[in-house]
C-alpha cells in the first residue's frame, strides 16, 4: 500500500514523539534562507587585525573577499592562509596601494603582477579579483588587470569606516545592501569586526546570504562547490 503524504508525516511525528527518530527542524530553515547573496569584502590585509576579524566572521557564519596588499600578503603570508582556510576569497589590492591612475603602465602592472604572486606564495591561490585602490580606474588599469586574468571590483555601498563610520553606521550601511550588491570595509577598522555581529543578524532577518563574487558578473552569488576549498572547519 503507497504511504499519502499526510500518512507518512503522521509516522514521522509520532516516531519523533516516542524519541525514536531525531528530526533536524533547522534543515529546512537552513534551505530556504538564502533569498539572495551579497559580498562583504575587506581591504589592506592582511595584518595583526586578520586573525580578531576571521574569528569574528566566522561565528556569525560569513564568509567575505579579502582584498589584499601584496607587500602585506609578503609580510603576513600565514594570515593569507588563515583566511584561505576560514573560508574567505582572496583578492589583489595592488602591492603599495598607490593612486594607480597616476601610474606608468609599468608601475601598474608590477603592482599588480607582484601581488598576483605573494598571495600564491602565501598560499592564497592566484586571485581572480581585483580591487584597485580608492576604486580608482581607467582604460590602462582596466586593460592591465584583465592582463592577469583579473576582474576588477569595485562597491554598490561604501560602509565609510576608512572615514571613522561608528558601528551603528557601518551595520546601517550593510543594511541597505540589495542582492548582488557588494560593501566596502577594512581589515584594521575596529568598528567594522565589531559591526559583524549585527551585520549578521540584519542579513538573517532579510534572507540575504553572504556570498562569493562571480568573476564573470562581478555580482555577489551563491559560493560554488570549487570555491569551499579551506572553508571546512
């Protein structure tokens, strides 16, 4: 005899009232939670500072695009790994972090091709992302990036804690954040990793899921199977 539906949900319950059959109610939730993805990204690490903001992205369940310096990715090539293997993706910032658009075309492409290499040096991959300083572009950093198969990132809303944003704005900030949209923040800003919290719990009660940065969009998507490497903890 084929089981109804409503037959079938009347065993399960009784089953998990007589203490036989654990029912994992937060899977369902955890399914239908993400009505959408945005990035949050974080520039000039990594530092002293990356280890305080990994952890605190990490109990709040977010992953984020780190988009950093080289000459910092060369002088903390751990805390690239350590974000590498909390999840998050790594981006090139430009070695320096000069006013790029002031650059030779040379100085240009060794900011970035010498970033390309202390990220994968430290065991952060060869990045596909690019962010150039103070979102600053033109034609030649353009043409330079996609030199290096890079995709350059800029922002939808800029948190302002490289501005002295206090908490209560950056977690206002994030919450104007749409689907597919991505914010700027920073490694060092203290009120930033203390934003994390409520930056949370504000993308919760929205539905929205902190996700990748798709290299063919440059939108924020939902993380791709490949993407999870050193993201199990």
């Amino acid at each position: 005899m084929k089981a109804t539906p409503r037959l079938s949900l009347l065993v399960v319950v009784a089953l998990a009232a007589a203490g036989t059959l654990t029912v994992d109610t937060a899977a369902p939730a955890r399914a239908a939670a993400c009505n959408g993805y945005v990035a949050l990204t974080f520039d000039d690490g990594p530092s002293g500072n990356t280890p305080a903001l990994l952890n605190a992205l990490t109990q709040h369940g977010l992953r984020a695009t780190m988009f950093n310096q080289g000459q910092y990715a060369a002088a903390y090539p751990a805390q690239v790994k350590a974000q590498v293997n909390a999840g998050m993706w790594v981006g090139n910032h430009s070695y320096t972090h000069p006013h790029l658009t002031q650059q030779s075309q040379a100085t240009i492409d060794s900011e970035i091709s010498r970033t390309q290499q202390a990220i994968a040096a430290a065991g952060g991959g060869t990045p596909k992302l690019f962010r150039p300083p103070y979102g600053e572009t033109n034609s030649t950093v353009k043409a330079v990036a996609t030199k290096y198969g890079l995709t350059e990132i800029i922002w939808n809303v800029d948190s302002q804690d490289w501005n002295g944003a206090s908490t209560d704005a950056i977690v206002a900030a994030a919450g104007r954040l749409t689907r597919g949209q991505v914010i700027l923040m920073h490694d060092w800003a203290a009120n930033s990793r203390a934003a994390i919290p409520r930056i949370a719990q504000g993308l919760a009660s929205r539905s929205l899921c902190a996700g990748m940065i798709s290299p063919q969009t440059g939108r924020a998507v939902a993380p791709t199977a490949s993407s999870a490497a050193g993201a199990a903890r």
